[in-house]
C-alpha cells in the first residue's frame, strides 16, 4: 500500500483535498493532507519557500513514510518537486496536478508573462502576502456555485516569499518518476516546461475535462487517476 502526502495550491489548506481522501482510504492506502506553513490552520507562522519544502519533508520523516507519493496541485508542485528529491528512497512517485514544476534558480513566478512584477506589487502593497482570490478567478473551471463559495471562505492570504524565492534543485526533475495531470478546461495544453518532462522515459500526461481544481469539481475521477499510479 501507498503513503499519499497531498499538498494543495497557493492559498489552500488541507481541507482542499476532503472529498479526495475517503476514496484513497477505501482503497487502503495512507493518506496525509498537509497544511503548508502560513495557511489555513497555520496561519501566522512565517514561511518561505523552503520552509514549505521543509514541511513536506518533515511530514514524510515524522511520520516514517515510505512508498510515498507526493501530490502537488497548483504552486504546491514548486516545494513537492523539490521535497520529492530530497526523501531519497522513501519516494514511490510524484504526482504534479495542473501545477507549476520548479526549476533550479527560479521563483514561482518566472513563468508568468511580466516575470512575476505584478504579482510583487500586489505583495508589497499587501504586507507581504497574495491577497485571497475574489470569487470570480474560479468561474469557468467547472466548479459550481457551492465549490466556489467554499474555496473563498476558506482560502487564506498566502506568504509572498514562497512566491518569489528561487527553486533549489540538485538534480534533473526528468529522473524522478513523474506523473503530470493536465486539467484541459479553457487551457489544453502542458506549459513548455512540462512539455520538455515530459520526453523523459520517467515521466507520463494524463488530461482530465475540467479545470484548474479538480479535487473540488472531479474528486472521485482525480483519486482514481492517483490511484493508478500505484498500479503502474
């Protein structure tokens, strides 16, 4: 049986993957959501980058896992890329869900078209964090009115350091073994760094038909996906 360490996007708690979670149990597997520092329940205690990655790693080490597969949705594929090389043979898997991946040296935000500068105002304009996203970010990915509700009421602002301190890497995301979920609902295809993983012998596509938060809108079909990677 497989270990699940879940970790949601930027502004998420644990409480994102619920509806993900009695599926994995059923199956008879481990399953650990985890609150990244900062956020939801953890509100209030600092954190950079590598304190998320820490906190991946420090899960996966308290809890003695092994046979772990690392779930990253969103920002969280940042730090779970990084804690993914770091727990050595403990690791069965890494699974990035719609997610940014983390390249050595590189912030979250050197992917987006301004190189992240619009994204550092809003942080310095909000003392130092990513504002709470309005209701209206989450229109067109499937969700309904209820799923949307929920996110906003319980996202909390989220540390803009972990946003704009680079990415540490010791080796070639390519060797990990790697599943990459593309959510194609209003856009289809892998960014192009995904796309080059994605020539790796290691690594796999699979697209689901909704957006960008498939643990609300598709939790069953988004469990069972995990579940295959076990199977693999």
């Amino acid at each position: 049986m497989a270990n699940y360490v879940l970790v949601a996007g930027a502004r998420l708690g644990s409480w994102a993957w619920d509806e993900v979670v009695p599926h994995l149990t059923a199956a008879g597997h481990g399953v650990y959501p985890l609150t990244l520092s900062g956020l939801a329940e953890k509100q209030g205690v600092s954190a950079t980058q590598q304190t998320h990655v820490e906190d991946i790693v420090d899960e996966i080490e308290r809890q003695d896992l092994r046979d772990v597969v690392l779930v990253g949705h969103s920002y969280s594929g940042i730090p779970v890329g990084q804690a993914a090389e770091r727990v050595g043979d403990r690791l069965a898997g890494v699974v990035f869900v719609d997610s940014s991946i983390p390249a050595d040296g590189e912030p979250f935000v050197s992917s987006w078209p301004d190189g992240g500068a619009a994204v550092k105002a809003v942080i310095a304009e909000n003392g130092g964090f990513w504002p709470v996203a309005p209701a209206a970010h989450f229109e067109g990915h499937g969700l309904t009115d209820e799923h949307i509700a929920r996110i906003v009421r319980g996202s909390t602002p989220h540390p803009g350091a972990t946003l704009t301190e680079p990415a540490v890497l010791e080796r070639p995301l390519g060797d990990l073994q790697g599943t990459y979920i593309k959510c194609t609902l209003g856009d289809p295809e892998p960014s192009d760094d995904v796309a080059k993983l994605l020539v790796s012998e290691y690594w796999k596509l699979i697209e689901m038909d909704t957006g960008h938060w498939p643990m609300f809108s598709q939790p069953r079909e988004l469990a069972q996906i995990l579940l295959d990677t076990v199977g693999e």
